[in-house]
C-alpha cells in the first residue's frame, strides 16, 4: 500500500477512532494502543483489502480489539451501535 494513502488514512481516521472508543469508556492509554495495534495489523494485512474499504477495516479491527480487552478485564459492555455514522463522517 502506498505511504502516501496510509498516512491520509490516518490523518482521516485516528482521531475519530480514538475518541470513538473513549465515548464507549476507554482509558485514554487503552485507545491509544487500540489505534496503534489497529493501524499495526492493518499494514500487515493490507494486501488482501481494497484501498476503498481500508477506513472501515481499520474501524473493524479497532472495535475488535476494544471488546477482547473488555473481554481480558472481565466487562461486558454493548459498544453504541452507531459506528455507521462515525465511518460516513
């Protein structure tokens, strides 16, 4: 994948991901890292994704990894179910 579109991917996207998961009661350490591991996996595995579906693989996998950390600490918690309207913005 081009740098070029991963860094405006970023740009696009982090923020908005981090703040996502402090709504749903992240610590701000924890959404960090999420973002970090999130865009981590993403390089490693986007190969197989098409560059117009990269924002939302990304999301994906951030929420993912939000809910096996609720998971490890034993919280069960529903994430807002609104996470189409933070992918259109």
């Amino acid at each position: 994948m081009d740098s070029h579109l991963l860094l405006e991917i970023y740009n696009k996207q982090a923020k908005m991901i981090y703040f996502y998961l402090k709504k749903n009661g992240c610590s701000h350490e924890d959404a960090e890292d999420i973002v970090q591991e999130s865009y981590t996996k993403f390089i490693a595995y986007s190969s197989g994704v098409p560059s117009e579906k990269a924002l939302s693989y990304i999301f994906a996998i951030a929420m993912n990894e939000f809910k096996k950390r609720l998971k490890k600490k034993g919280i069960e918690r529903a994430i807002s179910d609104d996470a189409r309207y933070v992918l259109s913005l």
